[in-house]
C-alpha cells in the first residue's frame, strides 16, 4: 500500500492510532492537522508524527494525497467530512459520524453520490474473534438466535475532577457515554448477529453533576491528577446508559454503558443466547471465545488462525499465542478500506463499516435519547425512513 497517501485530521489520542495503524500496512501518511499548527507541532516532535499541515484546507488542496482520516471531536465530523467528500478526496471517519440524524444521513447521500470510499471507524469489528462470532452466528451454531446482551464499561469520567471535551455537549453531542462507547456494543452486536435494533427503552442517568473543569486543555484520559486551574461546571450529558433492545427477528436484548465504573479501564462484553447454543466475547480476553452448549462440555476457544472461519483469518496478521489487540483492529479495519481505495472505488459489500454503519448508529441514538426523556419505548427509524 505504499503508493497510497493519506492524511489525519486530529493528533489526540485516536488520531495517533490512525497514524501508527496507517504506517504499519505502509500507507504514507504524508500530513497532520492539529487543533491550532502550533499544538500539531509540539505533538508531531514528542511522537515524531508526519509534517504538520496548517489547515484542513492545505491538506485537501494537495493534489497527491488520496484518503483523509476524521479524528477530531464530535461536533467537527460532519463539517469536515463534508469538505473532504466535496474536495474528491475517500475518507475515514470516527463516531459519531455527526451530531444528529438529519446530518450523518446527509453524509450518507453524498457519499453514495461520489462514488467514493467511505468509512466510520468501528474498529471492535475488527477482533479475529468477533468476526469469529459473526461466521459461527450466520452458520446457524447457536440455533435461532434469542438474545444479546452485555456492557461497555469505563471508569475514566469517575471522579468530579475527571474532565474531557467529550462533556461538553456543544463538542459532545446530546448524548455522550452513548456516542462514545455505546455505538461500538450496539454496532458490534449488530454485525455479530446481523439483527437489527427496531425499538428501544433506555434510562440515562448522570451520577456526577458538577464538576471541576480545567481552565486549560487536559488530554483524553490524562487522570484527575492533572495540576491546573478549575472551575465548577455543572454536566448534563450522561455517566451511564441501561437500555432494552427488541430485534428484528423478535430477539431481545439488553445493554449498559458506564463511564463510571471504578476499575473498568475498557471494558466491552457481549454473548448471544440461542436455541442450539450460545457466545460471548470480552475485550478484557480478546483471544478467548466462550462457546456454550447444553448437551456437551462449553469450550473456550483462543484465537487461532489455522482454525479461524475464513472471514475470521482475513483479520489476523499474527500467529496463534502472538496476541492482537486494540490497536490491531485499526490496522485490519484500515486494511480493508484501502483495498477499495487502491482499487478506486467501494466494492459492491465493503467488508468493512462504511457510512451507512455511522448512520444507523445515529438513529439509534436519537431513538435511545428519545426514550429516555419520554420513558417509553421507542422505534428506531430505518435509514431509508430518516
């Protein structure tokens, strides 16, 4: 992939997964923008990042660079992808993929209308072991599936010191644990099992009000202990989500969401219950596959390419005992979009999140938003009812 140049819009936490992820499959990545050039700067010499670009417009003026990467906060997305699907240019975008429906179902047209790649950055599909999931699933191992269930839990947001732009919900967005850490259960689970979530009843409940806010910027998961200069704040966006789930097959579901939860660093589980059998996953373990059954012992199979399903084997690059993990699954997920980039275009089934994946999640949200306020259920509006 070294005839391929791209770009990365962010140098925060997740804009430097983008670049380190690009870099492993051999993409140049031949620039950065940063909040303000001078920030880039001083970012690009400590992790010895591409040439800062000074602007989004420098860099979608440069004829040569083919891919740009989203990885800034939330209220940007939708601004920015705009101006890189008007400038020609195949993209990669974080979620949420914007700050409402009607925008990310904007995106969704325009992209189609481009021809062009386009992608939302749901990484956790990109574990061997989900997609594992996905091919046992779709085979019929577990039956008729009846459930799925599970959480995201995080306890970075704990303390009322804990500080990040995420709770702002003019940078945010309306929901926040939700958009966060929500998406990537709900999007997984959906790929998993290949249902779709037609109805929601969710309570949002907000555990730590008011907060210390710093004067000055705090990096992304830089801990309460940073030395600056506060202020009160009161918050209104949400520490913890619980939702219900009805599926498209009549299955059931349920779901928590939790930035609050002391000594959960990252950690997101599922399993799907059926009548032949059932699953579960967790990224605390993410070479483990549990598989359940009822008639015989449950096994706890450990990532192995050799017996991986051949979906499965497309997302692993080391052999078994070698662990992959988070950072891996940006590198598969990007390996995959830049297929359809160096072939020009969107293959007929992207196997990986494009645009419409980014969407639904927006739907869902507002749905779960929705819900909470009126404390009733909900249905989740198909993309081509939006």
């Amino acid at each position: 992939m070294t005839d391929v140049r791209a770009g990365v819009v962010g140098t925060g936490f997740v804009g430097l997964l983008h670049v380190e992820a690009l870099r492993r499959l051999g993409v140049q990545v031949v620039g950065v923008v940063g909040s303000t050039p001078e920030r880039a700067r001083a970012k690009a010499a400590a992790h010895a990042l591409p040439p800062v670009v000074e602007s989004l417009e420098a860099l979608l003026a440069d004829p040569s660079v083919d891919a740009v990467h989203i990885a800034t906060p939330n209220h940007l997305h939708y601004p920015q992808v705009r101006d890189v699907l008007a400038a020609g240019k195949h993209v990669v975008c974080e979620k949420p993929l914007a700050l409402s429906a009607a925008e990310s179902g904007e995106l969704v047209q325009l992209a189609r209308a481009s021809g062009i790649v386009h992608a939302t950055n749901f990484n956790i599909r990109f574990y061997p072991n989900c997609r594992q999931a996905r091919a046992l699933c779709a085979a019929g191992e577990l039956g008729e599936l009846w459930s799925v269930h599970g959480s995201y839990l995080q306890d970075w947001l704990l303390l009322p010191t804990d500080w990040n732009w995420r709770l702002d919900p003019a940078q945010g967005g309306e929901l926040r644990a939700v958009a966060d850490i929500g998406s990537h259960w709900l999007d997984l689970t959906s790929y998993v099992t290949g249902l779709r979530v037609e109805a929601v009843l969710a309570e949002l409940r907000t555990f730590v009000p008011l907060r210390r806010r710093p004067r000055g910027e705090v990096e992304t998961f830089a801990g309460a202990d940073t030395d600056v200069e506060r202020a009160d704040e009161r918050v209104t966006t949400e520490d913890a989500a619980f939702v219900l789930l009805r599926l498209e097959n009549g299955a059931c579901g349920s779901l928590t969401v939790s930035q609050v939860s002391a000594g959960r660093k990252n950690a997101l589980s599922f399993e799907v219950d059926g009548s032949a059998g059932a699953l579960a996953w967790s990224s605390e373990r993410c070479e483990e596959l549990w598989l359940g059954r009822r008639e015989r012992p449950s096994e706890l199979s450990l990532r192995d390419p050799a017996r991986l399903e051949p979906e499965a084997r497309r997302a692993t690059s080391l052999p078994a005992g070698h662990t992959e993990g988070f950072a891996d699954t940006f590198k598969e997920l990007y390996r995959a979009v830049y297929r359809d980039v160096l072939a020009g275009g969107p293959s007929e089934r992207p196997d990986y999140p494009t645009f419409e994946a980014g969407h639904e999640e927006n739907l869902l949200g507002e749905a779960i938003a929705a819900s909470a306020r009126g404390e009733r259920w909900v249905t989740v509006p198909r993309s081509e009812e939006a």
